[in-house]
C-alpha cells in the first residue's frame, strides 16, 4: 500500500518546480548541507527511488532492487555521483534520471 501511495504522489502531486530536469537535482544538492534546497534533493531522491523500489520495468522486467540495508544517505550518494558523471543527461527530467 505505501509503494502505490508514493507512485501516485510522484505522479500526480509533486510539484515539478523541485526537479524540473537533471540540472535542478544537481543544484539542489549542490546547496550548503542543511540547507533547504539540499533537503529537496534528499526527499525527492528517496521518494523516487522508494516508489520505484521493487517494481518491475516493463521493457525489461527487471527490478529497481534497494540493498535492505541502504541507507538514505547512501541512495542519495549513488544517485549525486551518476549525475554529476553524466552531464549530458541534466536536460532530462528528474524523476527520470533517479
């Protein structure tokens, strides 16, 4: 019940201004640590990854699989070095690139 909970709230309530495209996440984290921006980067990272968590990708079947003993700190680690690694990705949007 949680994961269909999150899936809705990312699609239909999340305000798009917090992580419009790549660029954005990548600002956010950027941001002073404590700050508010980098707590938007951390709370739609592992909102994203938490929807996803478990789901299967329909052109693949494959899962999006979570260590259970991943922190939140480490999911936001993984998901900051694949974008600052991949700069060309920034104009997609970002929940597509979480």
């Amino acid at each position: 019940m949680k994961k269909i909970v999150s899936f809705l709230a990312v699609l239909f309530v999340h305000d798009p201004v917090f992580a419009e495209i790549g660029a954005d996440l990548v600002n956010y984290y950027e941001s002073d640590t404590g700050s508010f921006n980098r707590g938007v980067f951390g709370g739609y990272v592992v909102a994203v990854s938490d929807t996803w968590d478990d789901v299967p990708n329909p052109r693949t079947g494959t899962c999006f699989n979570i260590p259970e003993n991943a922190s939140n700190g480490q999911i936001q680690e993984v998901a900051i070095k694949w974008l600052r690694s991949r700069p060309e990705t920034w104009h997609f949007s970002g929940e597509s690139l979480v």
